[in-house]
C-alpha cells in the first residue's frame, strides 16, 4: 500500500513536470516570435528594481488596500511553497513530515505559521471575490473583461481557497492521529485546525487516515495541476513578474525608441555621410503589424499581464469613453502570439493565416485615441509598458500604410513644408519678436 | 525700461560670441496667439536676470515630437538631423525650452541622433533662478491668499520626473497652492500629448479636457497653472467651455512670475 503511493506519486510528479516542462517551451516559443533586443546593459540596476517592484511590491502599494490583501496572498504563496518541497520528498520517500523530527519545535512554530498565513489567503481571496463581483470597481467590469477572463480571475481565487481548505482538512485529521498512530510524527499544536478538530474527533481511525491522505493527495495534486492551469492563464504573473521587471526599460518614460534603419535613410536623404563601418541595416517593416514586428520584451509584457485593470482605470482616453484600453492592448497581443505559436505547432500557416495584430484585434481607433500620456506605464505594477505597442502600431499605420488620420497627415505636410505642425509661414516664426519689442516700447 | 534684447545664434555668431544657453521657442511659443505671450513673458525674465541666452529666430523648425507620436519616424529624424545640424553648428551646449513635448524630445530622443545638450525646461529654470534669489519676487502682493491649482504635464511629470520644479515656483509667489485630486504621478492628460492636439478625438462620451478642467474648477482655484502649450490650450479650452473664463485664469508658470516682478 505505502509503496503503491509512491510509485503513484513519482508518477504524478513526473507527468506534471512533463507538462510543465513542454509549457514552458511553447510559452518560451511564443516570446521570441518577437524581434531581438539586447536588454544585458545595467544588471545591477535591472536586479535592483526586479528586488523593489516584483520581489517588493512596490507600485502595489499606490492602492492600500488591495496591495495589502494582494501581500497576504504573496506571502502565503511564498512560504507555504517551503511546505510543498516537505509534501513532495514525503511523497517520494514514502515517509511523513520528513522535516519535523529534525527542527523539533520550531517545526511546530513553521506550521502555525503556515497555518496562519493559510487563514490570510482564504481571507484575501474571499475578499477580492467580493471586490470582483460584487463590489462596483468598474476596472473589473471593462468591456475586454469577458467570459473568460472573468472565469479566469475567479477560478484561481476559487482553487486558492480550496487549496488552503485542504491543508487546514489534513492538519486536522493529521493533529487526531498523532494520538492514535505512530506514523503520524507529533507536530505540537496547530491554532486554526486546531479549531476543526472538534469535527473530525468522533471519526474512526481508518476514516481519519482516509480524510487525511485525501487531503494530503488533493492538496498537492491540486498545486501540480494548478501550476498547469497558471501557464495557461492571467496567473503567470507570479512567475513573469521577475523577469518582466528585470528587463522592463531603465529609460525616461517619454522616450520613444529611435529606428535605427530609418536613421540610415534620413542620412542619405540629406546627403550626410552615413557610418561606412556600420552594417545596412535590415529594413524589415516599418513599425508593427503583428506580433513579430514586436520585441520580445513586449510579447513577454503580455504574458506578466494578470489583467488587474489599473492601466485602464487610468488611461485618460479609457475614462472619457474611447475604446482603447491598456489592458486590451495586452491581452490581445498574448492571444495572438499564442494563436500563432499554437498554429506553428501543428504545422499550421502561423503569422501567414491572413490575421494580424493590428486589425483583426487592435483597432485604428484603438490606437489613435492613444494620448501617450504614459498613465498606463506609471500605473502597471509589474512595469508593463502598452504604450510602446501602441506607438509601434500607429509607425505601422503611418509609414507602411499612409493610413494615419487625414488630420494628422495634414500635420504632416505642415512639417515638411513649414516646419511647423501648423500652416503658418516659416517666415513668419520669428514675428513675436518684433511684437515683444514694440509692446515694450510703448 | 531699458530696449529688450532677443539676440539670435547668427547675430552672436557674426559677433563672435557664444550665449551661455540657447531659448528654444518651440512652435506653440512662436505661431500660438496665447502661448507668444508665455516666450515674451520668459524673454522679460531672461533679460531682468541678465542672462547670456539666445534663440535660433527662423532657423528653429518643429523638433518633430508629433510627427513621431504620430508614427511618422521619417519626419521627425528629418526634423530631428536638421535641427541638430544647426545647433552643433552653433555649438549649443545648454537648451532651455518653455515646452514638455520640444524638451522630452532634445533631452531624450537627440542624442540617438547625434544631439547632446544639456536641457531644461523652464520651470526648473525659474526654480533654479528663483533658488539663486535672481528672481526675488518682492512684489508678490497680488497673489497673496489666491488660490493656484497645478496641472501636471505628462510629457514633464510620468515622462521625465518632473513633478516638484513647479510646484516649487508656485509656492514662491505666497499663493496657496492647492493639489487636484489626480496629481503628479497620478495627474490626468489634458488630452493633447501624442499628437492628439492635431486631430479631432476619438468617439467617446467626453472630452479628455473637460473631464481635466472639472477637476479643476473642484479645487475652488482662481489660476490653474501649467507649463505645457497644448496643456494652456485644453484648459484654457475646458474653462472657456465652462463659461468660467472670467473668474479663473490659465496662465503659465513664466506669465505668473513675469506678473510678480512686473515685468
């Protein structure tokens, strides 16, 4: 029976790990759709802001209470994983709380820890099912929130506090066992199940094993599976988090990447000696239309985003009732870079299936209502940046398309031909002089 | 008064001298009816304090922020490789500009193109000179227990940090400066940043500058102040739209000072 176990458990451990191995692949796959860009400069400073905005949380804390609820949960999942590598050596060896005759009685004092920090996830989680669904937060109710992502969003609350119900279940029966059979490795007291053992008292032995090995199995089955289930959702966060913040940009927020291969032109153009030692550069397609055109670092930006909406609660253009939405621009490039790697991987058509980014998901208008304000940048807490998609898809739109707004290319025009966004005589551009001259004259 | 000086790079060049920094006017401070007053206003403080500055006059052109934000790269490296020429021909190593747009674009995307300048906008440039105690301010009176309202600039405040050089301007003239709800890191556009200023809005239920202007007019302010051209636009705009133009004033950071020393 014992050995059953094992075996059986080595078995799940693996098909999870071959599952989650191949995930990762495709996800891996799925980023470098995007184009090159070398992010190795500044290590240092890159490590520094990964430690404050992914490992401290810092731009949670803009909003009190949800970073605080938000931190439970963090914290919960942090630790109570030091609780996983126990579960799994046990499953393995066959043995049970392999840890506790070795930390004695600090093993008690991790466990009522774990416990409590159990209690501040099921807390949090109950908390922020309300504020989703019951509470009036119009960021959770935008139009790119949908079926799915609303089911997405409160399955893993859902599957959280069943996980954390689970190990609470198993320190109960565990805590009545102890007493009863010497396999069961004395633990000290537990505060919160503690509480549930009143319940499960009057159970006979063979039950209590049963409840107890339940909840053990579903507790670890149910965090391998829902590792699974977070590569396929908004959850990956947790993980994307770090290298997201590590590569996020160290620039101004108000500078735009400059286009190197059209710099090349310019120079000719003007009849300025271009670089001789430098390589053509590759003209590929000026800006963005799909998500090859995009660097990796923003398709990896899609895969950090857990669609929590704070770019879009304050996106200026969003809260006047335009149709962009940060967050969209997000989620829309993560599905279409996961609808190409996914058709490359049964040998589909892939970027060639007559869709792309641009129009078949992100609207003109989308992107034309863009005040680049930087609003969504400032406000995302993993330093996700929607505005550099944006902008790249309207460099698409105006250079290989001439389909920007017949206002803007008259603004255009104004520039080449005045050398102002407005129609006046170039003339003319020095006459406040005089003005100021003769005003203070008189 | 004594005749106000606006000497440009080619009369200093011609007489073989070099100004300590180069105005940059923008296009707004040179062709907009009511952002000309806001250069005159930084001129008069540029002579009062005695500065050795210059503007390029008609050798300025547009530094091609919109035609970038628009998604026009050829434009604005067109505008950005020709600017720089004439600045690097002149030498020019110290840039003030009295707009977010021009100097998020010289201090930021120049270099790439080979344009390496100091560059500051004039509202740190008026806190430096207020901090140096070249602008005493003495007259001051007449915004004794006014109340200023600050609107950030996206293309000063999220884009470069800059969120304490005006402010610090402002508490210089004794007013009390009231906070909108939505400032600094938080403040709301005012809806012209990334070329919208030359396009009409996309469908919505309102406009960017009406819902910024309400937000406004709630801090009870009789000036909202701001260091932007098309900011001075959309609010003046906004307040125009609600026929509050009378009680409260739009005025740049320049304007207030100049006001102040009346200059």
């Amino acid at each position: 029976m014992a050995y059953l176990q094992q075996i059986l458990f080595v078995l799940t451990l693996a098909i999870a790990v071959y599952i989650l191995t191949r995930r990762i692949k495709t996800i891996k796959g799925n980023i470098q759709l995007g184009k090159d860009l070398d992010l190795s400069n500044q290590p240092s400073q890159r490590f520094r802001n990964m430690l404050l905005v992914a490992f401290g949380q810092q731009k949670m804390f803009k909003k009190v209470i949800p970073a605080f609820l938000h931190l439970l949960i963090y914290v919960g999942f942090l630790v109570i994983n030091i609780e996983v590598l126990e579960f799994i050596l046990d499953g393995i060896l066959g043995t049970h709380r392999l840890f506790a005759p070795y930390l004695g009685g600090f093993y008690n004092l991790l466990m009522n820890v774990f416990e409590c920090l159990a209690i501040g996830v099921l807390v949090s989680c109950v908390a922020f099912l309300v504020r989703r669904n019951v509470l009036p937060i119009e960021r959770f109710k935008s139009a790119e929130m949908t079926s799915w992502p609303k089911l997405d969003a409160n399955l893993i609350l859902v599957i959280e506090i069943i996980l954390m119900v689970a190990i609470l279940t198993m320190n109960a029966s565990d805590q009545i066992l102890q007493g009863r059979d010497a396999h069961y490795t004395t633990t000290g007291p537990l505060i919160f199940s503690g509480l549930l053992v009143p319940i499960f008292e009057p159970m006979s032995t063979s039950s209590l094993i049963i409840v107890e090995r339940f909840a053990w199995w579903f507790h670890i089955v149910g965090i391998l599976a829902f590792a699974v289930y977070v590569t396929y959702s908004k959850h990956l966060h947790i993980f994307m988090a770090f290298p997201n913040t590590y590569y996020s940009s160290l620039k101004p927020k108000g500078e735009m990447n400059n286009m190197d291969s059209v710099t090349n032109e310019v120079h000719i153009m003007l009849g300025i000696q271009a670089d001789q030692s430098a390589p053509p550069a590759e003209v590929g397609r000026f800006g963005a239309k799909d998500v090859n055109d995009l660097s990796w670092l923003n398709i990896m930006n899609a895969y950090a985003c857990t669609e929590c909406g704070r770019c879009t609660a304050e996106c200026p253009a969003n809260q006047t009732g335009k149709k962009l939405s940060p967050r969209k621009i997000m989620m829309d490039t993560r599905d279409r870079a996961e609808e190409v790697g996914n058709s490359l991987a049964k040998g589909g058509k892939g970027l060639e299936d007559g869709k792309s980014l641009l129009g078949d998901y992100i609207t003109q208008e989308e992107i034309n209502a863009c005040t680049s304000c930087n609003a969504c940048v400032e406000a995302c807490p993993v330093n996700i940046n929607p505005l550099e998609i944006i902008l790249e898809l309207r460099r698409y739109v105006a250079m290989e398309e001439s389909g920007s707004p017949a206002s803007w290319n008259s603004m255009f025009q104004n520039i080449e031909t005045s050398f102002a966004p407005w129609k006046f005589a170039p003339t003319d551009r020095f006459n406040w002089s005089q003005e100021l001259k003769e005003e203070s004259n008189s | 008064m004594s005749e106000i000086k606006i000497p440009t790079m080619a009369d200093m060049a011609a007489n073989g001298t070099t100004p300590e920094i180069l105005f940059w006017v923008g296009c707004a401070g040179s062709f907009d009816d009511r952002y000309k007053n806001v250069t005159k206003a930084f001129i008069k403080i540029l002579n009062k304090v005695g500065v050795s500055f210059a503007v390029l006059g008609p050798e300025e052109t547009c530094t091609g922020d919109p035609a970038r934000r628009a998604g026009n790269e050829f434009l604005f490296q067109m505008q950005a490789i020709s600017n720089i020429q004439v600045m690097n021909g002149y030498n020019v190593k110290k840039v003030v500009t009295a707009c977010p747009h021009c100097f998020n674009t010289i201090k930021n995307e120049y270099p790439a193109l080979g344009g390496n300048y100091e560059v500051i906008h004039h509202s740190t440039f008026l806190q430096q000179l207020i901090n140096d105690g070249k602008v005493s301010l003495k007259g001051g009176g007449e915004f004794k227990g006014k109340k200023i309202t600050y609107h950030d600039s996206c293309y000063l405040g999220r884009a470069n940090n800059i969120y304490e050089a005006p402010r610090e301007v402002l508490e210089a003239l004794d007013a009390e400066l009231v906070e909108m709800k939505r400032c600094k890191t938080k403040g709301f556009c005012c809806g012209a940043g990334g070329a919208q200023m030359f396009k009409d809005a996309e469908q919505g239920k309102k406009e960017v500058n009406i819902e910024r202007t309400e937000e406004a007019l709630q801090t009870g302010a009789d000036t909202i102040a701001v260091a932007c051209p098309f900011c001075m636009t959309m609010m003046s705009d906004g307040v125009k739209n609600k026929e509050k133009e009378a009680s409260v004033k739009v005025k740049d950071l320049a304007e207030l000072i100049a006001e102040a020393e009346n200059l």
